[in-house]
C-alpha cells in the first residue's frame, strides 16, 4: 500500500530500500529468536540456517538504500 502512492523514480525506489531493509531486519530477529528459543530442534536448525543468507539480502538491501539518499 506504501507503494502505491508513489511514482515510478526517486520516491518509489527510497521507499522500497527502506521497505525491505525493515523487513530483512525484523526476519533477521525472528529467524534469530527461532534459532535460539523455538521447542523444537529441527524447526531450532532450520531457522539458524537461513541467519547467513537474510543477512547478506540485509547487506545488498543496506547497500541500495544508502545509494538512494
């Protein structure tokens, strides 16, 4: 919905880097209280697993959000 009130250009492509920085962080968290807090082992594994990867996608989203400022 954010989106939808932007135009294509500058304004859209801001509010997107800043959309999904937001979003890579808050899954980073969950992922992290999963790895460590969740009842059961696989689902404790499972999360772990997928730390390094959201937060390279932070690294890349971090990267295009400084570039739009």
């Amino acid at each position: 919905a954010k989106l939808n009130g932007k135009s294509a250009g500058k304004d859209f492509d801001k509010e997107f880097a800043d959309m999904m920085v937001k979003g890579h962080e808050e899954a980073i968290s969950e992922m992290e209280d999963a790895s460590k807090n969740a009842k059961d082992a696989d689902v404790r594994t499972w999360a772990a697993a997928r730390l390094a990867t959201l937060q390279t996608h932070l690294e890349h989203a971090k990267k295009i959000q400084s570039e739009q400022k």
